[in-house]
C-alpha cells in the first residue's frame, strides 16, 4: 500500500471514480489506498457532489503551507506517548474528524470530541483543547456546549474554576438512550397530527406510517443499547473512576 500524500494523478482518478458512481471502497481498491483516505479527501474537499481534483490539490498545497508556517523554524513538535508517530496520530485524527462530519456534527465539534477520544486520560481542561487544536476558547466552549447537550461528554469543575471534558467508555449507550428519547417525542408529535388531520386523509397515513416506523427503531435501539452495555461493559474491567463497572441501570 503506497505511503504518503495523494497525487494528483490519484485525486483526477477519485472525481472520475466518483463521476462513475463507485463506492469510496472500490475508489480505494483501485488506487490501493485506505478507504479512509478516499473518504476524508473527499469528505474534505466538497463531498462527492462537488469534488473537484484540480481545487482539492491547490487545497491541500495551501494547508501544507500554512502548517509549515505555523510551525516555528528549528522548533520540533513534542514527542508523541507510548512511540506513536506524530504525522500518523494527526492524520487519524483528520480522518476521524470526517467520519464524525458525516454523521452529521460540525468541523470543530468533531475536532473537540475526537481530541478527547484520543487523549489517553480521556479528558482535557478548555486550555488544553485551545492550545491542542489553535482555535479560539470561544469556539471550544461553543462546541462542548453542543457535544454536553447530546450526551456524548461530561464535565467536571476542578479546582478554582477550571472545568475539564470527560469522553467516558459508556459515552455511546447514553448518546443512544438520548436519541431513542428524540425518537420517542417525533411518534408522539406525528400521531398528533393523525388527529388533528383526520384518521382518513392521505396526511394523517403518513404521519402514522412515520411513527410506526421511528417507534419501531426507538424501541430497537434501545434495547440493542442495552444488550451492547451489559455485555461489553464487564469486559472493559474497571468504570470510569476506577470503581468496578456495576453493569447497567435498572431504575
């Protein structure tokens, strides 16, 4: 599998591959790349409406240059834990960052959240997430807003007035108890409108056909959360804290 950054032979090969409808999976193939690679290129460059090879090589030039840029003269950057490569920790963490976009969150919200799945604490004060990511606390504390709200982060006030962002390992089965609650409260708005509709118009089918469906799939999502969580959770050994994991709640 060849190393190093795309051509631009490479990225005229995606748009085509694109323009032909293939899978990022078979774009891959035949370039002999990662999946993941083919994804964030694209992912980063437009998405696959609006890819363009000759735009998304001029775009990565300039972020080449701006990182050399930021980057001090004769200054190396800090020696990475456990003998990890820095180059390759900073492009997983794009390409994490892009798998999290597609799923629907914003650029410097998946930035913060992947930043916090990486850490090997699985935590980090505001301050570290400025300093880690150069952005602004302004947009930090915006995106741990939006990322507390969903469930997928905790924080905790330390010392003074210092807060630090928690990713915990059961981080997903309450992300997807939260979402089974959305679904819950969209059934009971559309079987409102079968009422107010009429139970025989064509209006007042579809509003029901809806929430049978996301009835359905909020029932089923939450009892797969809970199969997931009482039979991985034993074998991630201790809870976050240290504490043994007491498997889920039955409240």
């Amino acid at each position: 599998m060849p190393g190093g950054r795309l051509t631009q032979q490479e990225r005229q090969q995606i748009a085509l591959g694109l323009a032909d409808g293939l899978a990022y999976a078979e774009i891959a193939r035949r370039l002999d790349r990662p999946t993941s690679t083919i994804t964030r290129e694209v992912m980063r460059n437009g998405g696959p409406a609006a890819y363009r090879a000759d735009l998304a090589h001029r775009a990565t030039e300039r972020r080449a240059h701006q990182r050399r840029q930021a980057q001090p003269r004769g200054r190396e950057a800090p020696p990475q834990a456990h003998g990890r490569d820095p180059e390759a920790v900073r492009e997983y963490e794009e390409t994490f960052t892009t798998v999290l976009m597609q799923s629907g969150l914003p650029k410097m919200t998946a930035r913060v959240l992947v930043s916090l799945y990486t850490a090997d604490a699985g935590s980090l004060t505001a301050a570290e997430l400025v300093r880690n990511l150069q952005v602004s606390p302004a947009s930090v504390s915006k995106a741990v807003a939006f990322l507390e709200g969903q469930g997928l982060i905790r924080r905790e006030r330390e010392e003074g007035r210092r807060e630090r962002y928690f990713a915990d390992d059961d981080v997903w089965y309450q992300s997807m108890i939260a979402a089974s609650r959305s679904h819950t409260l969209l059934v009971e708005t559309a079987r409102q409108g079968v009422s107010i509709l009429g139970p025989d118009s064509p209006a007042a089918a579809r509003l029901e056909n809806i929430a049978r469906f996301m009835d359905f799939v909020s029932e089923s999502l939450t009892r797969a959360a809970e199969q997931a969580r009482e039979i991985l959770h034993p074998k991630t050994g201790a809870a976050p804290g240290g504490a043994p994991d007491a498997g889920p709640d039955r409240a």
